[in-house]
C-alpha cells in the first residue's frame, strides 16, 4: 500500500478536526450499514474497500490484524470490527459511533419488517410467499454450514469435537457447557507436543438442563440476548441455535415456525444477522422488546471491544487464544447442524418445498449469487405452487 496514511486518532487533535473525524465515522458506517448485504465475509470486503483502500484510515497489515482478532472474540465480527475501525479513526467516541451507525440502519429496518409480519403474518398472500422462502432459507443454512465446515474442521479432533457437539446438543446439554468444554479441549489438546485424539467423554462433561416454559419479561428477555451477545462464537448463523435453545426449547416463547421467520428477517436485511433480535424482541414485546433485544444482543460487543483493544494484536499471535477458538468454532458448526436439521423438518415438509429447497442450494453452489435473490426467487417460488 503506499500512500500517506490519516493522523492516528489518539494523537493531539483540534476540537474541531475531532468533530470531523467523528461525523465521518458515522457517515461510512450509516451507508455501509444500509448497504451491506451478505453476511460477514461481504461486510468485511465493503469495510476494507472504504477504509483502507477509498480513505486510507489504516494500512492492509493493521487492517487484517484487527479481523483476525476480533475472531477471537465472542459476539457479531462485522459489528466488532466497525467498532475498532471508528476508534482508530475518531478515538473513544468513534468506538460508539463506528458500531451504532452500523447496526442502526438494519435494526430500524427489520423493526418495520416485525410490525408488518405481526399485522399481516397470518394472511393467505403472506403465508404463501413463506412458504416458499422458508426452504430456501434452509439452503442458506445447508450452503454456509458446509463453507464454514471446510474452513473450520481442518483435522480429525475439530472434526470429533463437531460430531460430539451435534450429538451433545441433541441430548439436551446447555450450548454454552458444549462451547466451553470444546474450547479448552481443543486448547489442551493443541498444547501438547504428541496431540492424541480425545474421546467423547473427556471432551464435555454429560450435563443436561432442564427445560420449562417461563412467563415473559423484558428483563429476564434483555439478559437472555446478554448472555448470547457475551458467549456466542463463530459465523452470525451459530446464533439461531442459541436461539432454538433458549427461546424455542428453554423459554418456550417462540415457535419454530417463528424461528424461522426470524432467521428470514435477518437475511434479507442489511447489516448484521445479529439483528434477527430485533425482531424476535418485537414479536414477543412490541417495541419495547425490540429494543431491548437489540441492545442487549449487541452490548458485549462494544464492551469487549473497549476492554479489548490494547491487547488484540497480543491474543491474535497466541497459540493459547487460537486452540481456545478453534475447538470453539468446531463445536459451533455442531450446534449449527442439529438446528439446521431440525428447522429443515418443519420447512421442508411436502415435495413443493423439497424441491425449492433443492433448487436454492444448486443455485448457491454453483453461482455466486446473493443470498437475497434466492430468497426473493424462494418467495415468487412459494407463490406459484400455491396458486397451482
């Protein structure tokens, strides 16, 4: 890269020229955040054309630095990663900034979206186009599990600790014990200078939790989205599993049908899929859900975010950090199987919707086509073969 990079933004700067950097920071991440479809690999490519490339604010080596780190930390990647990139532009300030401008736009959309769905949900024409979006959803899920498997189950112990994680979660076992347990496994087992496979057991203790439906609350809601904000690892697509957990399978609030229209919402929006919360508030708790669902999914980021940022380029060189995240990921994509499969059943349940199904994920396999269109071809699919 060559050229004259910005003025760091922790160096002495006039009141007037810190107003401006922050007004900036708001500005790129307003229009990032309403433009930015496409999960987190498409918002890290429009965040790295715009402020390394276009604006120079950081150089390429510091740039990957901070993507790989904030893998290593619980929460929404791209939402973390604008997070860090305002406070290297605008300072602290920009740190909230840089993370509030860029799921804005997608929280108010989908807000909308939840008070169209609660009005019209339940008519025929609405019913018809889910219908049809629904399987294509599922290949969506089908399309990123296998992406994200390639990537991440890299030997046979991930491979193990993702079987086991599937079957763990099938039985009953607390998503946040088989993350844990994967991830210091993983993390013993890296340590070791002759790595031997671990067996099941050793892997996850064989604790179950009970489950039994519970009266609604905004606060009991508001800390069930801290608690997946502060512990979720991996792709943006993990979260509907623990949504399935707590809200489908623990809490019994929702519906897997709603699960689904959840996941639907998140995808065809802009912006994080971490905004599927806004929507899950807004069914259960009119607006006043939606917004506590939204800040309380999202605050962990901002507040690992400001603990963490000395130490990033530390945690990304250390072995310790990288073992810990790779058994965490692994089980991830086990916990992401059993809902993908167990939502497949309630979409995919007669030959029109299987073969809708099928249709969307040749499409995603062999084209590179975003996800959206599939689901707009889903809805006009879903459509049609009501009609017929």
């Amino acid at each position: 890269m060559t050229g004259v990079f910005q003025q760091p933004a922790d160096l002495p700067r006039s009141p007037v020229d810190r107003w401006r950097e922050l007004a900036e920071v708001a500005g790129v991440f307003l229009r990032l955040g309403l433009t930015s479809f496409g999960g987190p690999a498409a918002h890290t490519a429009m965040m790295h054309n715009e402020v390394v490339r276009r604006r120079r604010w950081l150089g390429d080596e510091e740039f990957l630095d901070l993507v790989a780190a904030t893998n290593l930390m619980p929460g929404p990647n791209s939402t973390e990663l604008a997070i860090h990139l305002g406070r290297r532009r605008a300072g602290w300030p920009g740190l909230i900034a840089g993370g509030v401008s860029f799921i804005l736009p997608a929280i108010l959309i989908v807000l909308a979206l939840s008070e169209v769905y609660v009005r019209y949900g339940s008519t025929p024409q609405v019913a018809a186009l889910l219908y049809g979006i629904k399987p294509a959803v599922i290949a969506i899920l089908a399309q990123a599990l296998s992406h994200l498997g390639r990537r991440a189950l890299r030997d046979m112990t991930s491979a193990v600790v993702a079987v086991a994680a599937l079957g763990l979660w099938a039985l009953g076992v607390n998503e946040i014990l088989i993350l844990l347990s994967a991830g210091f496994a993983v993390l013993l087992i890296a340590g070791r200078s002759r790595p031997k496979p671990a067996s099941l057991g050793g892997i996850f203790p064989p604790l179950a939790i009970a489950t039994a439906p519970a009266t609604f609350s905004l606060p009991l809601l508001f800390l069930t989205f801290v608690k997946i904000g502060a512990v979720l690892f991996g792709s943006g697509y993990v979260l509907f599993a623990f949504l399935q957990a707590d809200f489908v399978d623990r809490l019994g609030w929702l519906t897997q049908q709603q699960l689904l229209d959840a996941i639907v919402v998140g995808q065809v929006t802009p912006g994080p899929l971490f905004t599927s919360a806004t929507f899950v508030g807004y069914v259960l708790g009119g607006t006043p859900g939606a917004i506590v669902a939204s800040v309380g999914i999202f605050l962990p980021a901002f507040v690992f975010a400001a603990l963490a940022d000395p130490l990033l380029p530390r945690r990304r060189r250390s072995p310790w950090a990288r073992g810990f995240l790779d058994g965490v990921v692994a089980a991830s994509l086990g916990l992401m199987s059993g809902v993908t499969i167990g939502l497949g059943r309630a979409a995919l349940f007669d030959l029109p919707t299987l073969l809708i199904g099928v249709a969307a994920l040749l499409v995603l396999v062999r084209t590179k086509v975003n996800p959206s269109w599939v689901i707009v071809a889903g809805a006009l699919a879903g459509r049609l073969a009501q009609t017929l």
